[in-house]
C-alpha cells in the first residue's frame, strides 16, 4: 500500500503520571512534504473528502487506525493512514482528527500529530 518514499509514523505515549489525566488537545506537531501541487483548487476538495471518510473509518475501527490510496490522476496516488491512541473514545478519536484535517488542509502533503492522534498524507 506505501511506496517506499513514505515515511511512516510509530506513536508511543508514555508518562510518569496517569495518561489519562494529560491534555488530550494541541500542541500539533507537523512535517510538511516538499511535493508542490499545481492544481490545488481541484486537489483539496479531494484531499478533504478523503480525509473526512478515512477518520470516520479510524474513529470507528478497533483498533483506531485507518489506511487509504486514493487516485489522483492516472499515474498519482495520494495515501493517507490516520491513528488514535486506545484509551481515548471514539468522540475524542474522531475530534482530534477532524481538527489534524484542519491543520493539514492548508499545506497538502504531510504528517500532523497531536496528543493522541496522528494523520499522515503523502
């Protein structure tokens, strides 16, 4: 499913206190892609709508994981995998998602990660 130009992400949480009792919101983590898009107007309503079904399927998955490979055009591809951590609920899963769509809309092409979900789009 990955083309070896993927990087992909391992998330451990770790604490010396209780997780649960941690911020579950920002502060985001990102790494952009340095792949430029020439059609972007006809590339994010695409990039969106992939999104909102992949974190849907993520959210509610058990696991909290999600993988798709979307076309873009005959030759490109655009791959994505979005992650919760196990011990948020499917409202969290789904809220913190919805929010790295947010963040990640803008600057197609990278990996956001806040406190306990990832989204990676390549």
């Amino acid at each position: 499913l990955w083309p070896d130009t993927v990087d992909v992400l391992c998330m451990v949480r770790y604490s010396n206190r209780n997780i649960s009792s941690l911020s579950k919101t920002s502060p985001w983590r990102s790494v952009r892609n340095s792949n430029n898009i020439t059609t972007e107007a006809e590339f994010r309503p695409l990039l969106k709508s992939t999104l909102k079904e992949l974190i849907e399927n993520a959210s509610f998955s058990t696991p909290y994981f999600a993988s798709s490979e979307t076309n873009w055009t005959l030759l490109e591809r655009i791959y994505s995998f979005a992650q919760c951590n196990f011990d948020v609920d499917r409202l969290e899963c789904y809220s913190c998602l919805d929010d790295a769509i947010s963040n990640i809309i803008d600057c197609c092409g990278q990996r956001i990660r806040g406190s306990f979900c990832c989204l990676v789009v390549s």
